[in-house]
C-alpha cells in the first residue's frame, strides 16, 4: 500500500482536558504516521493539571495549541475544527492510539469526498496497547446508512468512537458542527448525521484505532444531565433514520431497540425519561432486543424479570 502525499491535509481536532498522563502517548503516535501530511489542532479544555505544559514540551510544527473559549468536549471539536485547513477531518480523543500505518491506510480506502472511512477497532487499559482487545461486534465490511442502523442499531452496538472515522470537511459543511448543548453521547448524533448524507461508509480493515478504557472519563458519568443528553442524542439520530426511512419497518424495530436498550441501562433511575422512551417504542411497533445481562443478574432476570433484577441491583450498589 502507498499513498503519495498529494491527497490533501488531514486535520486532527482534539480536545483535551486534565489528560497530562496520556496526551503524550496519544500525541506521538500520531506523530509517527507514515502519511506525513497533517495538522494537529489541540483545544485545552479549561484542564487543572499539567496537560498544556506536557503538550508545549512536544516540538512539532504541526501543533496548533488554543486554549478552549467554552466548556464542554463539543465545543472544543467545534473550535478545533473552526480552525483547521485539511481537506479531511479526524476527531481525536487525547488517551487513544494510532499505528503508523492508520492514516496512510484510511486514506487509501477514500473513493470520493461523499465517503467516510471507518476502520477496525478495540479497547485497551492504561498503556497496554498490546493486549487491545478487538471489537468482535463491528461489521467488517462497506455499509450505507440503512445497513449502518439495522446492524448496529438494532444490537446496541451503536457506539462510534470519534477517532476512527476519517471525514472529508465537505460532508461536514453540509451537515453541521457538534452540538454543543449535549454532553455525553454527543458523537452518536454528530456521526449520524454524518452517516445518513455519505454515499457509503467504508471500513477499512488494513489498521486498528485503540481506544482507552477504565479513566473515568465523561461517559462513566451518569447523572440525570447526562442521561437528558444521551436521551436526546438517541432521538435526534431516530429522527434523522425515520424521516429517512419513513416506512421501513425494520428500520423502525432498529430505532425502538435503541430506545428499548436506553431504557434497559437507565432504569430504575430517570423514570421520565423511561416513561417517554417506551410511549415511543409503542409508536415505532415495539422492541425485541432482550434484556442484556450475565452472571447473577442474568439469573435473577430469569426468575423475577429485569425489571426486578435491575433494582435489585441497584439496591446493591447504592449501600
């Protein structure tokens, strides 16, 4: 494989905030790319650590460092991306890892600027990337937005994350920046928005994006602002699939499991929001994604229903 240099900038937008123990580790391994043509534009995100003086002691004259002008991960995308000149657009998160070989791989995979690229990807702890664990649910192979939501909807495996996803900045200009109002899940809404205008979404086999698991980041937590936030993330992505796909039937049954898996993690907790999800479910003609449970829960679902077991457990934790 070898991809000449005259295929345009790629643009990395980061936000980082309070990730001084990481950024490094995450900022040379794009540093190391065999695809030497891109900028990175990191957002300091109002961090209290030491995160901008680790940056500044990286000499690289493909840096553009600014200081965050709002709060909030959308927000420092959105000023990132104000201020990038690629071609293509990444969103990067500051504790994940590239291989050399992912940019030059990504790139390779591009037929038009009405594509995105998405390559494989899986989790690893602390700075272990080689025991990444690969992703045995991601769909290896090229997909429209209708396959997108039947295979990933429909299983609550819709989580997209950000680095992975190569962007041509035309599909991004067609179809908005980040919304800054929404906290967790966030990139739910933005990627498919994304998705549903693309011509097709290729997967790129020939790399691996690791993504960093067990820091506390924003997604462990969940209180009633962020539930509020992954709720209306969820629908706005339905929206776009129903409005889409109006009278497809299976894409309906893929929007109420997304629903009916909201409501599967968030109960017995945030019970307005329930209430809401399952009027809709009812609307959509209903959900059959089972309840998704292992161990003692799984066991106690099967006697006394999920509904039970979840609170039951969550009696548990809360002692």
């Amino acid at each position: 494989m070898a991809v000449t240099t005259n295929l345009g900038l790629v643009s990395f937008c980061i936000p980082a905030y309070n990730a001084e123990r990481y950024i490094r580790f995450t900022l040379e391994s794009i540093l190391n790319q065999s695809y030497p043509e891109f900028e990175i534009i990191i957002i300091d995100d109002h961090s209290t650590d030491q995160t901008l003086n680790t940056i500044r002691h990286i000499e690289d004259k493909r840096f553009i460092i600014q200081s965050a002008e709002r709060k909030g991960a959308a927000a420092a995308r959105n000023q990132a991306l104000f201020l990038s000149k690629g071609k293509y657009i990444i969103f990067f998160d500051a504790d994940d890892w590239i291989p050399p070989n992912f940019l030059e791989s990504q790139l390779s995979m591009l037929h038009s600027e009405m594509e995105v690229v998405v390559c494989k990807w899986g989790r690893f702890f602390n700075n272990d990337i080689i025991n990444t664990k690969i992703n045995q649910q991601q769909i290896q192979k090229d997909l429209n937005f209708r396959e997108w939501i039947l295979n990933y909807w429909n299983n609550n495996t819709s989580m997209t994350c950000p680095g992975r996803i190569l962007i041509p900045k035309v599909l991004i200009d067609q179809t908005g920046t980040w919304d800054e109002s929404l906290s967790l899940n966030d990139d739910f809404q933005f990627f498919s928005r994304i998705f549903s205008q693309c011509s097709i979404i290729r997967f790129n086999d020939l790399s691996t994006f690791h993504y960093r698991s067990g820091i506390s980041g924003l997604s462990s937590q969940k209180g009633q602002v962020a539930y509020t936030s992954f709720y209306r993330s969820l629908n706005s992505g339905i929206d776009l699939a129903l409005n889409k796909y109006y009278d497809d039937i299976l894409i309906k049954r893929a929007c109420a499991n997304l629903l009916m898996s909201f409501i599967y993690e968030c109960y017995p907790n945030h019970s307005a929001l329930t209430a809401e999800a399952e009027v809709k479910i009812i609307e959509l003609g209903g959900a059959n994604c089972r309840f998704p449970a292992a161990g003692k829960t799984k066991i106690l679902s099967n006697f006394l229903g999920w509904k039970m077991a979840k609170k039951l457990k969550s009696l548990i934790y809360e002692r």
